[in-house]
C-alpha cells in the first residue's frame, strides 16, 4: 500500500529529494496518478479544464468541495490539496470560515492560497486555527484580470525583491510549503535556497523542491494552448480522438458489439 504522505513528511524531503504534484479532479485519475506522486492537488484550474471557462476566477467553494471529495475517494492514501478559490479568502475571517467547510465537508489535508506578503497574516490566522496552508506565489493565476494576463514574474529587480519577502512571509505566517509560478529559473532557484518549506515549481525551472503540473496539460488532453513550461507526457488527445473514431466507425458498420460483448 502507498505511504500517505504528511505535513511532516513533506517537509522533511526539502534538500533530500524532488516532491511530485500533480493535479485531479474526479476519482478516476486520482486513482491513476495516486501511485506515481507525493500530492495531488485539485487546485481551481478545474474551471478551465473541466468545466471549460476561460479562467478559473468563477469556481466557486461548492465546486472545490465536490471535486476534492472526488479525488479524495479514488486516492485515498494521498495528501490532498484543495484550492481556495477566488474571493473566499479575502479576509481572516471569510478565509478560516471558508477553510474550515472545506475540512468539515473534505477529507482534504490542507488548503492552497495564492498570494505572498500581503496575504501573510490570513495565512497566519489559518495556521493558528488548525488549518494546514500551501502557499502559492509569483504568477497567480486569480489575478489574470487585475493584471491584464498571465505574466511571468522576477524579471525586474523590483519583482525579485519582492518575490523573496512573498516567501519568507509565506513561511514565516506558518505554511508547509509553497507553489512557485511562472518565474525566471535563477530567482525561483534563489527563493528555495532561502526558505526552509519545500517549494514547488510550476514555470520556475529545476532548481525547486519539487514540481507539479496540470494533468490534463502534461497528458496532452489540452490542445488549445500549450504554455512553454508543459512536457506532454502522452498525447491523450489523439488517443481519445482515435479510439472514438474507430468506436463510431464500428457502431457504424455493425462490427462492434461482437459476440464476445453480448450476453
Ligand atoms: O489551480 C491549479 O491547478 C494550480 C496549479 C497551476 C499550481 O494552482
């Protein structure tokens, strides 16, 4: 059987060996990927993947409770992170309260929030009430509107000052670890050095404590848009596509069902 992974265990791996996340969203895959990784996060980006929106700013807590439900049922010895979606953690009070739904209605392990220095003492307050916290910093995806698009972080002296006080702040407000997206590998690289929480990367290169990917991105379910930083791992679209064309031909010259498929 697979060793859950914990707080603990997670943080003991920094400078020992690379942690694997990877996301899910139904029980199904969480089942497939359950065995080959360290976390699975169902993180807010089910709103573009699953349920087909341009970003993942309309999920709502309804959505992340249910998906993480889902996943926690097809892998129920992974650690499971749930996303917190956009305006439920505005502030202390609306973040512990919707936190603590997601732990009375989810077996889920903790939550994930975007944000760095300024959402320091939400994190804090979280951590003090018995809510286990990913922090996520540099590119946040829940920022797409407010900043215009999706933008790679850490190229002006400015952003990489500001990226190390995001992670120190994240670490010292109580998180366990922490996503970095989409920022220049050298300053990703700088900010792992000067934390003691194990940082995940996304976008952010190799030298990170980890790195997670979107599922349906790095099995090539995706055929929109590939950002740079995605290997496809599979081109699961061609798949999908292949085997439902040869099903619809089959059904189409009566050669599927076959007696072998008939009781
Ligand atoms: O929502 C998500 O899938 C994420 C990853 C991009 C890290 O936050």
């Amino acid at each position: 059987m697979i060793k859950k992974m914990t707080i603990t265990s997670i943080k003991k791996t920094k400078g020992v060996r690379p942690l694997v996340m990877i996301t899910a969203y139904d029980a199904l895959f969480a089942r497939l990927v359950e065995p080959s990784s360290d976390m699975i996060l169902v993180g807010d980006s089910l709103n573009m993947t699953f349920a087909g929106k341009d970003d993942t700013l309309s999920s709502t807590i309804e959505q992340m409770i249910y998906h993480t439900n889902a996943v926690c049922m097809g892998a129920k010895n992974s650690f499971v992170i749930c996303d917190m979606p956009f305006g439920t953690y505005i502030n202390k009070n609306t973040a512990l309260l919707n936190a603590i739904k997601v732990f009375q209605e989810t077996p889920a392990d903790c939550i994930k929030i975007e944000g760095g220095e300024d959402k320091a003492e939400i994190i804090k307050h979280l951590c003090d009430n018995g809510i286990a916290v990913c922090g996520h910093i540099g590119l946040l995806p829940q920022a797409v509107r407010s900043e215009g698009g999706y933008k790679v972080k850490g190229k002006t002296d400015e952003e990489q000052l500001q990226l190390i006080k995001d992670a120190k702040a994240v670490e010292n407000a109580g998180a366990f670890c922490m996503v970095i997206e989409g920022v220049k590998a050298e300053i990703a690289a700088e900010i792992t050095k000067c934390v003691d929480i194990p940082v995940i990367g996304i976008g952010a290169g190799a030298d990170v404590d980890g790195q997670v990917l979107v599922f349906s991105d790095m099995l090539g379910f995706y055929e929109e848009f590939t950002p740079k930083f995605v290997k496809k791992y599979l081109d699961g679209a061609t798949l999908v596509k292949d085997a439902v064309k040869n099903y619809a031909d089959e059904v189409s010259t009566k050669t599927f069902p076959k007696k072998e498929h008939t009781y």
